[in-house]
C-alpha cells in the first residue's frame, strides 16, 4: 500500500536559514509527488509537484523539491526562509490509476526572526 | 484566479444531526474529491467523483455520508447521522482532468459534532 512519511513534526528555524523538510514515500512504481502548505485558517495550496522528468523541480515562493528514487524519498528545500513561511507543509502522492492523494501526517515550520 | 470555495467555514451540529457540507469547485473542472483531517492527523481521503457517479470511495465514507451535485456549480458531501469522530476538518477539491493535473483544494469547513 502506498504511504508518506513526514518525520519531522515540527522545525524551528530562524529567518533567513535554509530549510529541509523530509518526505519518503511507499509506492511500487514511479508516483506523482506532491508538496502543498497550509497557512492558518487557508486551505492547502500546491508549492510543486513531480510527475516525470527533471529529477529537481522548482515550486512557487522559492520553494524547490529533488526525487531521489533510490531512497524514495521527495525533500523539499528553501535556501532562505522567510517569516511568511512559517506554516504546516504536506507531502503527497498519488499513483496514475487512482484519483486519490495520500497525505503525510505534515510538519509544522516555526521561523523565528 | 480561479479558486475552490466552500460553505460554511465552520458548522457546530449536535450528535444525530444531518449536516450538508458545500462546495464550489472551480468551473471547469470535472473531478471533484472530499477529504477530512481530523485535528493532529493526516488528511485522509473520503470520496471521487466523476460524471456525476462516484469513482473511488475509502473506507471511512460509510452508508453515513453521500455526495452529490445538484447542479452545474456545487458539489455537496451530506453526514446523514453525524457521530462525535466525524468532528474534522472537510476540505474539497477539483481537478480539471485526471492524471498530471493537480487538485486544487477549498479552505475546509470545520465541523465540531456535540
């Protein structure tokens, strides 16, 4: 069955810090790969996403995310975090014959000034 | 921009009420989903739907909860009997088309069950 993995429940970093957020994925074949980010009372709304190709794909707000297949794994990255960025980030991953995404449990990102 | 909107953003209900969560996709999508994050978890998956028919329902959508779309614009999921656990958050989301697309999610309701 497919899964997601976020380790990291929540990250402090100061602004203007580089930032890692990890994801790790279960899935036989290539999936789709998702980050979306939710900000307090909003909805969730897509930084990126990876379908095939370019290994290294480039979001909105700066944001960028490498799939790594040997290690499964879909990380996002920022080289210099921004105090608007401070909210809860979501990895996903959908298969092609399915419509569904399957979340992970999300990490919450605290920027300190 | 186009965006998915939904009504109300918050709706309290008491245990054994029917509750009607609404959804305006954006206006040319045609797949249409229904999650729900309880507080502290993982948004799950509810339901799909596609020409006017379910695609794929999880687990957790039981005979309780039904979708539908009564007209050309909103897309509605109904709890029939709501019980305590049902208290979550219910994003909706659209897509324009299936497959290398993303789904555009609404800002959620929250429902509290009393």
């Amino acid at each position: 069955a497919q899964s997601v993995t976020q380790p990291d429940i929540h990250i402090t970093v100061s602004e203007g810090a580089s930032l890692e957020l990890r994801c790790n994925y279960s899935y036989g074949a290539t999936p789709y790969l998702f980050w979306y980010v939710q900000s307090p009372g909003q909805g969730l709304q897509l930084l990126l996403k990876y379908f095939s190709g370019d290994t290294l794909v480039q979001g909105i707000k700066g944001f960028e995310a490498e799939f790594k297949r040997s290690q499964s794994s879909f990380n996002l990255r920022k080289p210099s975090v921004h105090w608007s960025d401070a909210a809860e980030y979501f990895c996903a991953v959908a298969a092609y014959n399915t419509d569904k995404l399957i979340f992970g449990t999300g990490t919450r990102l605290q920027v300190f000034p | 921009e186009p965006e998915v909107t939904q009504t109300p953003s918050h709706q309290v209900t008491q245990m054994g009420q029917e509750v009607i969560l609404r959804c305006v996709p954006i206006s040319n999508h045609l797949y249409f989903y229904w999650y729900r994050q309880i507080l502290g978890q993982k948004v799950e998956f509810l339901v799909s739907f596609y020409n006017n028919e379910i695609s794929e329902k999880s687990e957790i959508f039981d005979d309780q909860f039904s979708v539908e779309r009564p007209d050309g614009s909103n897309f509605t999921l109904k709890i029939r009997s709501t019980k305590l656990e049902d208290s979550a958050m219910y994003f909706c989301a659209s897509r324009p088309r299936r497959g290398g697309d993303e789904q555009y999610f609404g800002p959620g309701t929250r429902l509290t069950v009393t």
